[in-house]
C-alpha cells in the first residue's frame, strides 16, 4: 500500500510517508567500516509484490557525508518489532552489503547518535515546539527537506 509500510503485526513500528525516523547502517562484511547515524525523511514507502517481508524506501538523509541526499533503497525485513525494523539493505546498480536500522527517533537518540546536530543547531533556536517534539525540531534544523530541494542551500531557519 503506498503511503505506508504496513506490518502483518499491528504493534510493529509503521514506516508512514512524510515523517522522520532514525537511520542507522551496519556493513555487513564487518569490514571495519564504521556505524552511520541519520535522522531520514520518509517520502515513500511501498510493498513489493506479494512478499510482505520485502519494501521500497525513498527518504532524504539529511546528514550524509556529500550532503542530504535523496535515496531510493530496497529492504528485506529481517525483524520487525514495536520501535525497530532491522533489514538488509538493497541499492540498484551498487554491491551494498549493509544491514539497515530503522527507528522510531527522538530527542534521547539524536543526543545518542547526532549530538554534533544538536550542538549546532540547539532546539531552542526554533522555539518552544522544537524543544518538544522532535519532528517539528527536524522540520526547522532542516527546512530543504520539505521544499524539494535535496541539498540545503541556506542556514536552518531561526524561530
């Protein structure tokens, strides 16, 4: 169904369309290669067939390294569960051997993961609703993500 990835399970963390989720990748050839942490901007989410275990993800990850960047990535559930999704990761045209987390996300993981953010861009900049919620705290640090315009060219808006 598109506007969500819908899981057999109903307590099973829901990928829905136009809102944020923590993004964590893992090589899967142990390879040294270090943990990436991101807050993702779902744009799209959609079964594949028939296959209930398999989905397409398009989403904007807003801190990778050459800049927020759209993606449109494949995923084979591996669990699904209330808060977490864990799924190897699928990119056309690329040998991708990585294993995706996706998250609920809130303010303890983004101080866990992406404190540097934080650090940058205090949530008090953007007034009390970003203090609170971390969505609408995305939404200011971010505010490219919801103009269709993949990398940032302006400083984050200020409350």
């Amino acid at each position: 169904m598109p506007g969500s990835h819908y899981p057999e399970n109903e307590d099973s963390l829901r990928i829905i369309n136009n809102h944020w989720f923590a993004w964590q990748t893992i090589s899967a050839d142990h390879d040294g290669t270090q943990h990436f942490y991101s807050p993702i901007h779902v744009n799209y989410s959609t079964l594949k067939g028939k296959n209930k275990s398999y989905f397409l993800l398009a989403f904007t990850n807003v801190l990778y390294l050459d800049g927020a960047q759209d993606f449109h990535v494949g995923l084979k559930i591996l669990r699904h569960h209330k808060d977490v999704l864990v799924a190897d990761l699928f990119i056309a045209n690329r040998d991708v051997r990585s294993i995706a987390i996706v998250s609920r996300i809130d303010f303890v993981w983004m101080q866990r993961h992406c404190q540097h953010v934080i650090d940058a861009y205090p949530p008090s900049l953007f007034g009390p609703e970003a203090e609170l919620d971390v969505a609408a705290y995305l939404d200011s640090a971010f505010p490219y993500v919801h103009s269709g315009i993949t990398s940032p060219k302006q400083s984050p808006r200020k409350g």
